[in-house]
C-alpha cells in the first residue's frame, strides 16, 4: 500500500526561503496566503511525474531551514538522487547558506545531482531593486559545481513544473545510463552502494 | 521520585493489586456504589487494567519538579531516546548571517499597551541574553532582561534564591533553570505557584526542541551563545503554549480530555493501533483536535501528561503536517531530557481533524512508520470503524444540559488514577473569548485554593456576583463546578451526586477506560 518511491529528492536552504511553497506549488497547485509557518523537521510527500514513457515517483523531502535541525539534515539528504538547493533572490544571506548546503552535499553525496533554486521571482519582477543575487553569478557557480540552475515563483508558478520535470528527467536519464552500463554482473563486486537509497523498497 | 518519571507502571501494578480491589470486582463496585469515586481507582473514568500516564497520588507529585539525572534511563534491553550527537552543536557555523526574525508581534515595549498585558513571560540565558519574549521583540528588551539577571545574581550573591517579586498589582515570578532564566509577570490573580508551573511547561516547550543535553552543551561552551539562532522558527509554539494555559483546562489539571466515542469504536481504532506496531514504536497517538481519541503504548513505558500537551501543542501550532507526513525529533523532557525520539505526524486525510503521531526510537524509522500509518488505516476501514470515528467528529463535545441539572452551567471532572478529565462545551454566557479566560481564571483561583502548598482545601463553595463556584477534590477525583449565581449550597452539593452519577454513567463513552499496550 505504501507507495513505492523512485528517487529520493531532498529540499534545502536557508529557512523561509521558501522550500515548502515550492512543494506545495508542485504537489498540490496552489500558493498559500498568511502568516509565515516554518517547517518542523521534515515533511514527505511522493509525487509521481511522467517522463517520456514511464511514470517516475519523486519521494520529495522538504526540510526544515532552522539550524536546529542541521545535524538532522544527514538523515534527509543521505542517498538522494536530487537536492534542490534553494536560496531568496531577495536576500544575499539565503545564497551564503545555499551555498554551506552545496558544499555538505559534494563532501557527502557525491552522487547526488544539484539544482541551484533561486524563489520569489515575482517579487523581483515587481520591483527590480529587491534583487541581491546576480543571475550570473550563481549561474557560474551553477556550471563550477556542474548544478543546474532555475529562478522560480511560487506565487505565480513560474519556472517550477519545468524545476521538477527536469529532475524527473535527469533521473530517469542517470538510471538508463546505468541499466546499460551494468549490462554484466560483476560475482566479485559488491552491490554498487550508489543503488542504496534511504528510501526502502 | 525521578523514578516517576519512567517505570511508575511496576509499582502501580502493586498498588492496584495490593491496595485496591481486583480487577472483577471493581466492576461491581463501579455500579453499586452510591456515591462513587471516594476511592483512588473506583471513580468513574477510571481505567480498568493500568493508566495509560506517569501514574502519581496527588497533583503536587505530578506536577514535582525533579530534574532527570541521567541514570533515570529506563531499564530493559533497549535504551530510549537517543544521545544527541555532538555534531548537532552548530556553534562552529560562525560564518552565520545575522538572522532577521521575521516577527509578527513587532510591538513598541516602551508603550502603555505593551505595560497592560495581563501576562509576560520572559526568557533569558544566564549571561541576560534574551531568548524569548511573549510581547514584542527581545532586541527592544535587553536592558530589562540585563536587570532581572541582575536581581537574580544580586539575590543568589547572599546565598538565597528569588522566587517572587510582589508590588503595585504585579507579580514578578522567577524560575532558576540552569541555563536558563524565566520570568513571568502577572496581573491575574494566579498564585506563584501556579505561575511557577506555567513557567515550567515554558521551559520544558524549550527543552522539547533541543534536548536538556544540548542546552547544558551549549552554554557550557559558550556563554554568551544567543540561542534564538536555534530557536528561530519556534517562536509560535511558545506562543500557542501560553495561549493554551491560558485556556485549556487539561494544562491546569494535568489531565488530556478525549474525543466522546462508543466504547466499542474506541477499543476497535485501539485495537488497530496495537496491531499496527513496530520494532522501535513507543507511543501510537491519535488526536481529533485537542481531544484524544486513543493511545497505546509500548508495555511498561509510560507518557507524561506535560510530554503529551507539548505533543498537543506541536501539532496544534503548526500546519506543517497537513500537507504530506511530517518526521521530527522531539525530546519528550518528562520522560528523558537527554535525548530526542523521532515523530512521525500526519493527519488521517488532507482535511480531517484526525492526526496520528507515531513516536519512535530509530531516526531512520520513517518508512516503516508510514508504513504502520498505512496497516492502521487499512484495518481502520475495513471495520468500518473508521466511519463510526467520522462520526463521532462531527459532535467532539456534548452540552451541559445533558446532564439534567438546571443551575448547572459548566463543570470540570477529572478522574485521577487515569489522568483523563471531561467537561461540557462552553455555553452561554461562557462564549466570548473573554469570557471563557475569565472562567478558567476562577477554576485556577479555585485549584490554586485546594492545592495551596501550606493549607490545602478538600472542597470550596464560593458565592460570586456572575455565578457560584464549587470544587471538591478526593483520592479518587478532583471536580470544579459552576453554578447561575441563583443556586445555592444545597442545592450544589446535591448536584455534585447526580452529576457523578451521570458521567458514571457516561463513562464509557468519555473516558478511555481500557488502554492498550503492545
């Protein structure tokens, strides 16, 4: 009855940068009004997306930003296959911190593919002078550490069904790439730990 | 008696087969006994097999504040609640940007309105570091946090301790928790004691998030560490907490209330949890609201009634579980502050009241948690006791007029020997916010009467201008009534009988009467 997940996503940043509007964008369509509510530890929630031919379920692990919570962040972000790393367009800080994530995940996840996630585009679009972060700059940051790059909105939905799609995608890509790969089976070596993901099956 | 804190079940045991009645014959006694309840473990509501909470004789050990050396681990095989991990100190992230709190309650502390809340409370580290302020921001309050340590130091420099300031209407209550200071100021008419408390759950709300460990770590470390970097974002639970002992009678009474429920749908959702279990499951809890509807619970482990209203209040305070499954730690401090369990929070469905919380050991127990979700709610409809429960939602309370006691217009019952406590809804002239605040404030000048330190009270009858109040308390229960202001004493204490009757009566529907373990 559980539903069986694909690949493990995990939401990162600064906190209320605005990782779980994102989620909430994608998930359910919609753009929730009020008062800031941060999120307790974790929350989860699968999502399956078509690619090309075949359904994919992302297990999307939105994470609370509080630091409190970093020494729980091992738990999430171990064995994902993708980690959106979020930052506020408005704010200089969120990329400092974006970029603290960027680095724990290439000393701890080598095989977990990176998506720079810039949020509150719309708020950027309605008053140019909010912008701190420079698009350029993290793009050059995004080809340095090979990530992708994406500025969403939320509010409006820009850009974040594109943001999901692509992960879907690269996933479904990566994993064909290695069905074909390992074509032969190898008695000698260990199961690949890059198949181990924190998500049972 | 830190002992109370974990294993109390063993000698509980004892007591109800050594002191009380057996088991068989309880049941007779419960529907023969003119006037139930005199006896600890005969009043209605109370369970039949075992309480379900830290089991303790009076309020005053429940409410005991002994901290949990660490040798209070519980005894058995397996240890509960992990050690916090060293890494879990962030204190090297130096690098760390100013955070900007993004605070609703931007108050100016310098005016009239900030000076006439009727409570504050203020928390602060030993260095006068603010942490917390219930109004306004802690920035604007530094100096005047800088003179309660100051007044707290100058005290302690002449070896004595201060516990209360009282002046100009105010009261100024202050709790040493190393490494923490609260203070809390009052205009209502709670005593310091009860003050005392709500400063407690205060500081156990704290220690719920980061571990008694952590905490100790932390400023052992760093003295002057400003710990809102680490409780950005916790600020509303706070908030909410204080709001709910402003408002809840469970908080007061140290007792939970539950979902009214046909005893037979009640022991199916049980049944159902119990056979829903796993390797590390500790506690399986299911809230409609602020209102239990079941919890079973790993054999010999026992909750606290404070761990659960932080549970209530975690759940209460956020929508983060709404949407997907939430997975958190949590330290439950009453039963361990040194470590944390993990929790996995989720409501039955997107819109539904009903919330499950899954307590575990393991922090890598999420999937076989939601899997238990999943085992739970299959059983749950194929009984069909899950539409029964539904049901049951729609009427989460009952009207006082039930009980066929005309001057009769709100009560409060608590059973002690289960923890569990029920009261009518809130009628008229009880509906305005106001209203019912200053209802609870006379149930708390009236529990603050019958557990005064010094001269306890076994019962109160008190004539006001809006109504008459009247609280009893025994081995067995502890009620607090509220009478039209028409009635009289007579006529109350011949209430008293025909209302014990009645939830005797009721009882199984509004007590959770036989409490499952796995």
């Amino acid at each position: 009855m559980t539903m069986r997940v694909d690949a493990k996503v995990v939401m990162l940043g600064k906190e209320s940068v605005g990782k779980t509007s994102l989620v909430e964008r994608y998930v359910h369509h919609r753009f929730l009004v009020g008062p800031y509510q941060n999120t307790i530890g974790a929350a989860f929630v699968a999502k399956p997306i078509q690619v090309a031919d075949k359904v994919v379920t992302l297990g999307i692990w939105d994470t609370a930003g509080s630091e409190r919570y970093e020494a729980m962040s091992r738990i999430y972000y171990r064995g994902a296959r993708a980690a959106i790393v979020c930052y506020d367009l408005t704010d200089t800080s969120s990329f400092q911190r974006a970029k603290f994530w960027v680095n724990e995940l290439q000393n701890c996840e080598e095989h977990c593919k990176i998506y720079l996630c810039g949020t509150k585009l719309d708020l950027i679009e309605s008053d140019r002078g909010l912008r701190q972060v420079d698009y350029h700059d993290v793009q050059d940051f995004a080809d340095e550490i090979g990530a992708t790059h994406f500025e969403t909105s939320s509010k409006t939905g820009s850009k974040v069904d594109e943001l999901f799609e692509k992960v879907a995608e690269d996933y479904n890509s990566i994993s064909f790439q290695f069905m074909t790969e390992e074509t032969g089976i190898d008695l000698g070596q260990k199961k690949d730990s890059y198949f181990y993901t924190c998500c049972h099956s | 008696m830190a002992g109370d804190v974990h294993n109390k079940g063993v000698s509980w045991e004892v007591q109800q087969n050594g002191t009380l009645a057996p088991v068989d014959r309880l049941r007779n006694d419960r529907s023969e006994s003119p006037t139930p309840g005199l006896v600890e473990g005969t009043e209605p509501g109370a369970g039949q097999e075992s309480a379900m909470f830290v089991h303790a004789q009076s309020f005053e050990d429940l409410t005991a504040d002994n901290e949990v050396p660490t040798e209070t681990e519980p005894k058995g095989d397996s240890v509960l609640g992990e050690s916090v991990e060293e890494e879990a100190l962030c204190l090297a992230a130096e690098e760390k940007i100013q955070e900007d709190l993004h605070r609703s309650k931007e108050e100016d502390v310098c005016t009239e309105a900030w000076r006439s809340h009727r409570k504050h409370v203020f928390v602060l580290s030993e260095a006068g570091k603010p942490i917390y302020t219930r109004y306004g921001t802690e920035e604007a309050l530094s100096s005047t946090m800088g003179v309660m340590m100051a007044l707290v130091s100058v005290v302690e420099a002449d070896k004595n301790i201060i516990r209360s300031i009282h002046a100009d209407g105010y009261k100024v209550v202050f709790l040493r928790k190393t490494p923490l200071v609260l203070v809390g100021v009052s205009r209502t008419c709670q005593s310091d004691l009860e003050l005392t408390r709500e400063l407690q759950y205060i500081y156990y709300q704290i220690v719920s998030l980061l571990t008694l460990t952590q905490l100790n770590h932390i400023f052992q470390h760093k003295q002057n560490y400003d710990l809102r970097r680490l409780l950005a974002g916790s600020e509303h639970l706070t908030d909410n907490l204080l709001q709910m002992l402003d408002r809840d009678p469970g908080l007061l009474l140290s007792a939970v209330t539950c979902l009214p429920l046909a005893s037979s749908t009640r022991d199916l959702v049980s049944s159902s949890l119990q056979a829903a279990k796993a390797k590390n499951l500790v506690f399986s809890i299911l809230l409609a609201g602020d209102r239990l509807v079941t919890l079973v619970r790993k054999k010999d482990q026992y909750l606290h009634h404070m761990d659960l209203h932080l549970l209530f209040n975690l759940v209460g305070s956020s929508s983060s579980f709404r949407e997907g499954e939430g997975w958190t730690p949590i330290c439950l401090p009453k039963f361990n502050t040194a470590g944390f369990f993990h929790a996995h929070i989720s409501y039955l469905e997107p819109a539904s009241d009903l919330c499950l919380i899954l307590v575990s050991t393991d922090r890598e127990d999420f999937f076989n948690l939601s899997e238990c979700k999943h085992r739970f709610l299959e059983r749950l409809s194929r009984r069909s006791a899950y539409q029964a429960l539904k049901e049951a939602l729609k009427c989460p309370s009952y009207s006082v007029t039930q009980v066929g006691i005309p001057e009769l217009r709100h009560f409060l019952y608590k059973s002690k020997s289960s923890g569990l406590y029920t009261s009518p809804e809130l009628s008229l002239p009880y509906q305005s916010e106001e209203e019912q605040e200053r209802l609870m404030g006379l149930y708390q000048y009236l529990h603050s009467r019958l557990h005064h330190p010094k001269r306890p009270l076994r019962s109160v009858y008190r004539c006001g201008e809006t109504e008459n109040l009247m609280a009893w308390v025994t081995s067995g229960f502890e009620l607090y009534l509220c009478f039209s202001p028409l009635g009289t004493k007579a006529l109350a204490v011949a209430a008293v009988n025909k209302l014990l009757r009645w939830i005797r009566k009721e009882e199984d529907r509004l007590f959770i009467l036989s409490p499952l373990t796995y």
